[in-house]
C-alpha cells in the first residue's frame, strides 16, 4: 500500500532510548530495520489506540492499528519486506519461541522491577518533562495502572526473590540461544528487533538489583545491544 511513511504513536524517550517503551522501541528499531520510513508522534497523553497502549500507527485513510507484532506483519505483508525471509521453518518456532519469553514472561519482571523497586527512578525519567506538581499528581494515577499488568500476569503476586529468579532464567536461557552470534540467526531479523526492545530497556536506567546484573552479566547480550544501536541508532 505505497511507500509513504508510516506515522508512529510512540512514548517518549529517556535515559538515552529513543523510546522507554520495549515495545516502542521494536517496532521503532525494525521499521529501521526494514528500510521503511516513518514520522514520530511522541504520545503526551494517554495513547489513543483500541487497546489503550502503545505503539500504534496512524495509517493514509485515517485508520489506527494497534500492537507491534500485528504492525510488523501487516506492514511485512503491505510493503513486501523480507527480513525474516532467509529463516529456516525451525528457526521461525525458535523464534517465536525466544519472543514469546521475551515479551510474555520476561517484560512483565522487567516493568514490575521499574515500577516497584526502582519507582523513583522510573518516576523521574518517564515524567520529566512535567511540572513537578501536575507530577505529583498524575504518575501515582499511571503507576497503579501500570501495576495491574503484572498483577494479572501473576509476576506481581511473587516475592521478589522469586521474581528475580524467574526473570534471570529467562535471560539466562535467551543469552543461551544467542550463543556468539552476532544476531540470533546470523543475519539481522525481526527477532533481533523484540530482543534490543526489551535488553536496551533492561540496562537502562543504570540501576542496581538482580535483574540488571543478570542481563550486563551476559556479555553477549550486551555486545548484542551495542551492536544493534551502532547499527541501526547512530543518530
């Protein structure tokens, strides 16, 4: 459906990310990936998309479609890209696989250890741009509702122990998967795009606990993100 640049609803950067948002930042990072062009919106309200969330793209008629992977397939299929064309049929289950740890277990420790334990932190970065009063006000409203996704998820009921334990394996098992390639399947593919999303979220902010030393402790996965931002966020 053309080549004119897909307008993108994202929330906004910080820490040095283009976007807070592992989700934002995938669906960000494999647009650069596959060679599509797009205009940033950076949401300064309540994203306006069927689900309530972000990312979500803006499309010629008008028409909103939301969630990253349902993006990536139907730009996949509308503008012919073939990143993940060179992936073998077990490759693809390896990778829906890895995604599905990544983003349905690993993300939901990853948000509970920015909104819990490193709330303050996470407070000053996601909020900095507003007055500190209207602050004061709004991100404890946007907290509790951000803590009900792990709540539901059940990652929020744990001790947090246990929490840590559950998000270190899962890093511990992509890392394994990795092994020392430089992408997940030698040549760059979409999987790569979920994996930076969510790993450059991880190690930043620069913070302290078990979660972020289990990730910087993976030197491949931190050479994975270096690779990837020199690679495709140079600017």
């Amino acid at each position: 459906m053309g080549t004119e640049p897909v307008e993108v609803h994202s929330l906004p950067g910080a820490w040095g990310l283009p976007s807070a948002s592992p989700f934002c930042l995938k669906l960000l990072t494999w647009l650069r990936m596959a060679g599509i062009s797009y205009r940033l919106k950076v949401l300064k309200g309540p994203p306006k998309s069927p689900t309530g969330k972000a990312p979500y793209i803006t499309r010629p008629d008008g028409s909103v479609l939301p969630d990253s992977n349902y993006i990536i397939d139907t730009l996949t299929a509308e503008r012919g890209v073939t990143l993940d064309e060179h992936l073998t049929p077990a490759q693809r289950a390896t990778a829906h696989l890895v995604q599905r740890t990544l983003e349905k277990s690993l993300y939901f420790v990853a948000m509970w250890n920015r909104w819990v334990p490193h709330w303050q932190v996470t407070r000053d970065g996601f909020f900095a741009g507003m007055h500190p009063v209207v602050r004061s006000v709004v991100a404890p409203v946007i907290r509790r509702d951000v803590l009900r996704q792990p709540r539901a998820q059940g990652v929020g009921l744990n001790a947090p122990e246990q929490i840590y334990a559950e998000g270190s394996a899962d890093v511990q098992a992509v890392a394994r998967v990795l092994g020392d390639r430089d992408f997940f399947f030698s040549q760059p593919s979409t999987i790569d795009a979920a994996a930076y999303g969510l790993f450059a979220n991880l190690l930043k902010p620069e913070v302290e606990d078990p979660l972020t030393e289990a990730v910087r402790s993976q030197a491949n996965i931190v050479a994975f993100c270096d690779r990837m931002r020199e690679r495709y966020w140079q600017d």
